[in-house]
C-alpha cells in the first residue's frame, strides 16, 4: 500500500514537472533571436536522455553524437538531456570554445541531483556544488605541484607493492576492475587523509561503490532506488570522515599529526581571506568529493591499459622492456622515484593511447551564463552545454585511422590544441592529472614486471556507465615471469 501511494504520488510529481518543463519551453523560445542549431529536443520532459545513455550502455558512446553530426551536417546541435534543454559541441573548435570562455560566457554545470548526494556544507556562502569545487580547487595547487609530486611517488610505490603482494600475486586468475579500484582508493585514502590501514581502506571503500553506483542512475529519491541509496551511503561516508577530522584535529593540537601530511591537514589549518576557517562538515564535504574523484578515473583507465596490454602483445613486449630496464636498475628494497617515472616515455604514450580510445571522462557539461553565437547559431542564456572527448579521439580529422592502437601518436609534440582531451581543458582541467599519471605509471610498472596475462573472456563487452568499465570485470589469467 505505502509504495503504491509513494509510486502515484511520483506520477504526479512527474506530470507537474512535465508541464512546468513545457511551459518553460514555449515561454523562454519564442523571443530568441538568431536560429538555434539544427536538432530536436525528442520526448516530452525526458527529451534524448534514454538514447544519449543506451549508447554508452550498448558501449559505443559516440554513436549518439556521431549520427547526429552527420545528419544535421553540423559542429553544434540542439538536443534535451538531463531534463535540460542542451547543445552539444563537437570537435576541436567546439573545445576550444567552451574551455576559453570558462567563468565568461560559460560555467561548468551539475544536474541539480548530484547536489543531494554531494549537499552543499554547512557555510551559508557556498550554496552549490560548483562553488564548492572552485574552493577546492584553489587548495589543491599545494598539492599537486612537482616538488609535492616527486614525494608521492615513493609511497605510490610502497602502496602498490603491498597491493600486488596481498591481491595478484599467487593467484592463477584475476578480476582486474575491482582490484584497480581497491589500488587507486587506497592510494586516495592514504595521500587525501593519511588513511593506510587495508582493513580500514576496505571497510570505507564500500559505502562509495553504493554511492558511484546512484550516481548513474535515474535521480528518483524513493526508498529502495539506487539513487536513495546513494543519497545514504553519501551521509554515512561523511558521517567516518567527520570522525576522522575530529581525530586529526586532536592529533594537529597534540603535534601528532603534521601540518603538511595530507589535503585534511591542510584544510584543517588554512583559512580564507577573512581569517575564517572551514567547519569540519564543510571539510567532510570537500575529502568525499575528492576521494570519489581521485580513484574512479583512474581504476577505469588501468582496467583499459590491462585490457588493451593483454590484446596487443608487440606493444606489452615494449611496455616490458621498458619497466624492466627500470626495475634492474633498482637495488633491492629501493622504491621509485621521479626521475624513474621520467624514464616511462613509451608506457606513458600507451597510457595515452589508451585514455584516447577509452577516456574516462566522456565528456562533461556546461552552462551559458549569457546569450552568445557559435558557428552562426545562437544560444540561449541558461542552455546546457556538452563536450565529448570522442568527438576528436575517434575523428580521422585528428588522428588518422582512428580505431588503430599507434602509441606514436604521442611522441614529439603530439596531437594538435584541443584533440586530445581526457582530462579536459582550460581553467577547468583537472588539479590531478599529473597525480593520475603517477599512479598509472607506477601500476603499469608492476603489473608488466611481475605477470604476463591473457583475458578470460576475448569478447567482454565494455559499459559506458559513465566511464569505460568491462561487463564482467575483465578476469585474466595470471602468467608471472
């Protein structure tokens, strides 16, 4: 009785927001001036959502953009995503639009559902989960600068030596996705809040596999959905962080805990330009954010890198004798350092290729925050804006023969501006892009020099849920050298 009341109370919420949605259409398009850019806005209310998101379900992404570019003939066309009416820009020249006029004409956009899973904080100035990444990413630069890099690298070695010792090793057989999530999570946990213990890594990194999973889904809050459980694992996750950040703050005053050991340590001690300083909620709000963005990207891409390793052994050979090179060069017992990582041009390049042909980051969304023209067409203020990184990775236009695997394409000075897009662009590219390049390098380093490794399933299917992730996990067979 309960969920079919609950159930025609959503209808009717829907059929309200449904008309409201029409209302605003018809209202706010019959005083545009200039044409709008070819395209239809498909279903009542849910627009080409469904199609936009079976694509990457069926694991051909690109096939929604691509169809469209070719049959509007088109850089730019009009569509309705996410119950927003949106243009999407395609190509080079589309990329370069939207990450020069960051904060100018555009600005980056959220559906207003991730602001429940990630809610704004306790301080009444920071209203939206836009203004609380820009404050984060002003405290990130301490962090992710060289000569903080260069220090990370011996404990990413130390943390996936354990990782490999404890996961893969002595095993005949593997799922590669959930152990690169357990890898890049712990390295997260231990570099964000200087949490280290595997037994903790584990238990906390439940909770965010529920909440990633709510992420993708559709933003129904009723019990039993995936999105009300995600909602929930998000407050239990801030509910462990506040404990430890109430901890860390006993340990700072008691000169256990350094000033300069992690991001919590940092946020803890620094405070803004009015001398006021951030409330522990506020703190828990910015490490989830963090942890969910420091390790979800990069499992997915070296899952990719194991897979495409495991089907083109002439570039494993080279990505082998490369490592190996490194590793005789070690003593035994001595950790890598920055200048070995320096020395992974060729693993860097099949990194590269790899985040070419299955980016992580699709693609992501942005706001016009005032009337403008592109390409002759006029946008409206207020529209949703979409960029694809497959509109220039998958381009012949831009990298010739496009399906074939060439980590070449990265030696000299690479692709063109604007082509190459994984981590974004512009004042919005992402803080950890190096931090994600260690992490790679050093998981290539020992995943090549212990095992060779053959896929299980030749076929797997690849979901795009948002990011690249095998149906089955990507079990291999471990061969160790």
């Amino acid at each position: 009785m309960e969920f079919s009341y609950l159930f025609i109370l959503s209808i009717f919420f829907l059929l309200v927001s449904l008309s409201l949605n029409l209302l605003y259409f018809n209202k706010n398009s019959s005083h545009l001036a200039g044409t709008l850019p070819p395209g239809k806005t498909g279903w009542p209310f849910i627009g080409e959502t469904l199609e936009f998101l079976s694509t990457g379900w069926k694991g051909h992404p690109e096939k929604f953009i691509f169809d469209r570019m070719s049959k509007y003939s088109s850089s730019v066309f009009k569509t309705h995503l996410l119950l927003e009416k949106s243009a999407v820009f395609c190509g080079a020249a589309g990329n370069k639009f939207l990450f020069s006029n960051e904060n100018k004409l555009v600005q980056v956009w959220w559906p207003d559902s991730i602001n429940k899973v990630f809610p704004s904080s306790v301080d009444q100035n920071t209203t939206s989960i836009n203004e609380q990444g820009m404050k984060v990413r002003r405290l990130l630069p301490n962090f992710f600068k060289p000569e903080a890099l260069q220090r990370y690298v011996g404990i990413m070695d130390s943390i996936a030596k354990r990782h490999f010792e404890s996961c893969w090793e002595n095993k005949s057989q593997v799922q590669v996705y959930p152990l690169a999530k357990r890898y890049t999570f712990w390295l997260a946990c231990r570099l964000f809040m200087s949490v280290e213990d595997p037994e903790h890594v584990a238990k906390f990194a439940k909770p965010f596999d529920v909440l990633a999973a709510g992420l993708i889904s559709i933003p129904i809050d009723l019990p039993g959905t995936a999105y009300n459980r995600s909602i929930k694992a998000s407050n239990l996750i801030r509910k462990d962080l506040l404990a430890i950040i109430r901890q860390r703050k006993i340990d700072l005053a008691e000169g256990k805990a350094s000033a300069t050991q992690d991001i919590m340590s940092h946020m803890l001690l620094t405070s803004d330009e009015s001398g006021k300083f951030m409330h522990e909620s506020e703190i828990a709000a910015k490490i989830l954010g963090l942890l969910v963005g420091g390790h979800d990207t990069a499992s997915s891409a070296c899952t990719s890198i194991v897979k495409f390793l495991a089907e083109l052994p002439h570039v494993y050979e080279a990505v082998y004798n490369e490592q190996m090179e490194i590793a005789k060069s070690k003593a035994p017992g001595e950790l890598l350092t920055w200048d070995d990582l320096q020395k992974m041009k060729y693993s860097w390049n099949v990194a590269c290729e790899v985040l070419r042909l299955a980016p992580p980051l699709q693609g992501a969304f942005r706001e016009a925050i005032a009337d403008f023209m592109f390409n002759g067409f006029s946008i409206p203020k207020g529209w949703k804006l979409y960029w694809n990184s497959n509109t220039t990775h998958r381009n012949p236009d831009f990298f010739p023969e496009p399906l074939k695997f060439d980590p070449s394409r990265f030696e000299g000075s690479g692709p063109a501006p604007f082509t190459f897009v994984p981590f974004g662009g512009g004042p919005r590219m992402c803080p950890g892009k190096e931090y994600a390049r260690l992490e790679i390098l050093v998981f290539m380093h020992h995943v090549v020099k212990r095992f060779k490794w053959q896929k299980v399933i030749p076929n797997e299917k690849i979901i795009i849920d948002p990011m690249p992730v095998p149906a089955k996990g990507l079990p291999v067979k471990l061969h160790p050298h």
